[in-house]
C-alpha cells in the first residue's frame, strides 16, 4: 500500500539546524555550481549534511535544507561544520534558498 509521503511519520534522529553562512561557488566545469554551507554543529558527532526539497515543478527558488543527525546519544560539545552539495538537478528559475532552523536565505544562481 502507498501512502502518502507528508503523512508518513517524522524522524526523532534528524532535525534542520541552523548555519552561519551559504554560498554558491563555481564548479570545475564551466556552467556549474557547488553549495557549501558552514556554521556550528550543537553536536561533536553529529553528521550534517544538505538535503534538497522535492517539487513537482521546478521551483522560483530550490529549498535545500540543512540537516543534522545523531547516530545516538549526542555529545555536547559544538563543533564548526562545512558541508556542501552540488547544484546539478536542484537549481530553481532564480537559484536556491538555504533553509535552517532560525533562517532562511535566498541565493541567486545564474
């Protein structure tokens, strides 16, 4: 039986934290473009990483969350994280917006 995705229940492991900085970079190949996102983990073992959004249509501007992870008991301890993502298949009209816990941040990609 398929259910619906949205109404599938959500993880207690994973949640959208926040980020210092967004910014998207050229590739190596001209035409391309790389996401990196840094900012500070509440976590030492936690693992970040950038999950784009699902849309039927492209989108003016790509959600692309920044999500962290626990593999168990966390640490408490912070630590700063860089994570990046390339952008091939998840650009909007207009580029991309950041998504965090606290804040969002539109970014235009050409």
């Amino acid at each position: 039986m398929v259910e619906n995705y949205t109404d599938l229940p959500a993880p207690e492991s994973v949640r959208i934290i926040d980020f210092d900085e967004a910014r998207a970079v050229p590739g190596i190949v001209p035409g391309t473009f790389i996401l990196v996102v840094n900012g500070v983990m509440p976590y030492q073992n936690m693992t970040v990483r950038l999950s784009p959004r699902v849309y039927v249509e492209r989108p003016v501007h790509w959600g692309i969350e920044v999500v962290g992870s626990l593999p168990g008991i966390g640490i408490p301890a912070t630590a700063p994280y860089t994570v990046s993502l390339p952008l091939d298949g998840v650009l909007g009209t207009r580029g991309i917006e950041v998504i965090g816990a606290n804040r969002t941040e539109q970014i235009a990609v050409p």
